[in-house]
C-alpha cells in the first residue's frame, strides 16, 4: 500500500553558490556515507550530487508527512545505490521506499515513493 509521496526539485546555480559559500551547507545535507561519495567526485557531478540528495531528502520528508525539523533531519535520510547504481531511500538506517532522481543543466529533481507491507 502507498503511504506517501513526495516531489522536489532544486535549482543547480543555487545548490553550486550554496556550497561555495560554505562547506557547511553540505555537511547539514549529507551524512557521513554521502559526503565520502561526494569527495570523490568532479566538481560538475558534486554540484549534481548534492542538489539531487538535497530534494530526495526533501521529497522523502514531504512523503512522510513531516517536512524536514525535528522528526526528519537531513542526518537521519540517507541515499545509498545498490550494486547497479539504483539509489535507494534509508530513514533512521531503514530502508523506507522508492527513489528516483534526476538531472538536466540547470536543476535536479526527485520523486519518492512510501510504501508499507
């Protein structure tokens, strides 16, 4: 049964000036997993990395009814692939639903999907 779903999308300028500014903004976005992933990249694709994690993590907690405070931090979803790339939706370490996320020049997107057993 579908218990949520959530949208979001993020401009890429933003994500990039956001992150110049201060290493701080990606530190709050991203766990610890995530950030290893990200240092690994180009800075093209870090841009697209961070902006594409930041509205998962936001179309997760509109998914969840929650929004992103108290009950769902940035530090508590987590986006990981699995062995062919297929990224997959963690909340609090638990596998909670599906993830799509996407790209083009100027803006990443991201649609979630909740469901329970």
């Amino acid at each position: 049964m579908i218990t949520g779903i959530g949208l979001d999308i993020t401009e890429l300028q933003r994500v990039r000036r956001l992150d110049k500014k201060s290493p701080k903004f990606r530190e709050r976005v991203l766990t610890d997993r995530e950030l290893a992933e990200y240092a690994l990249l180009s800075e093209k694709r870090k841009t697209e990395f961070l902006a594409g994690r930041f509205a998962a993590k936001e179309a997760f907690a509109k998914a969840n009814g929650t929004g992103i405070g108290k009950a769902c931090s940035f530090q508590d979803i987590e986006i990981r692939k699995d062995s062919n790339g297929k990224p997959g939706i963690y909340f609090q370490q638990l596998e909670t639903g599906l993830v799509s996320i996407t790209h083009t020049k100027e803006y990443a997107a991201a649609q979630v999907l909740l469901q329970s057993n």
